[in-house]
C-alpha cells in the first residue's frame, strides 16, 4: 500500500527572468515584466510529497519531522529572502523561473529522501501560477 504523505512550507525571494545574451527588447518581448532590472519579488508556497510504503514499525511513511527539518535547512534557509539571481549558487547560470526553482528544491531534497520512495514538489509562484516536479 502505497501513501502520499505532505508538508507545505514557505519562502519570499526576489528574482529577475532574462537571458544575459539577449537584447534588452527581447527579453521584455518574452518575459515582461518579470525582467525588471531592479528584480521583483514573490511570496512562493511549497508543498513537498513523499511517497511510499507504510513502515509497519512506526506508521510512517516518513517522519514529518525529519521531512520538516529537511525543507528548512535545505530549502528556506537557502532561498528564504535571498535576490535569487545575486546569492543562491544554483541560479548563477540558471533562469530562475517556477519550474528551474522547483527543480533546484526537487535537487537539493532528493538525496535525502531514502530512494524507494517518489518526492514531489508543487511550488506556487502566484496563488494561480504553479508547477510541480516529480523527478
């Protein structure tokens, strides 16, 4: 028997969507505006699945608390009110739209997460704007 077991969290970060290659119109021609030089913001809400077979031991599928832990010290302590395109590594040569900061998170949790188990990330750059990777 399979279970899908979640953990919503949150984070605030500042970004900026353009391609350094490209000429000031293009990039306002393709991502409006979401190239404000002067970057913009966003309140993103995360919510990270685990799937798995019960562990007839403890009842879990994983701890939430482990699962908890690990979406602070790997996800908010990371992105938390950081300039994304400025201080967080991943992003140095890497768009950071929706789905790249999703994979970024999907990247930076799967080697905790124990391998017979499916992680999911749903993250919502708007309350009607989201994207979800599963690996």
């Amino acid at each position: 028997m399979s279970v899908k077991v979640s953990r919503r969290a949150h984070f605030n970060a500042a970004h900026r969507l353009y391609k350094a290659d490209w000429s000031n119109e293009k990039n306002d021609a393709v991502f409006g505006k979401c190239n404000n030089p002067n970057f913009h913001g966003h309140n993103y809400e995360l919510i990270v699945s685990v799937t798995g077979e019960i562990d007839p031991s403890t009842g879990f599928v994983m701890d939430m608390k482990v699962l908890k832990d690990l979406i602070k010290s790997e996800v908010e302590e990371a992105l938390d009110h950081k300039n994304l395109n400025l201080e967080v590594p991943e992003f140095k040569d890497l768009n950071p739209t929706a789905e790249n900061i999703a994979v970024v998170i999907w990247n930076k949790l799967r080697s905790h997460i124990e391998k017979n188990k499916d992680l999911e990330v749903v993250l919502y750059e708007t309350p009607r704007n989201f994207v979800t990777y599963s690996g």
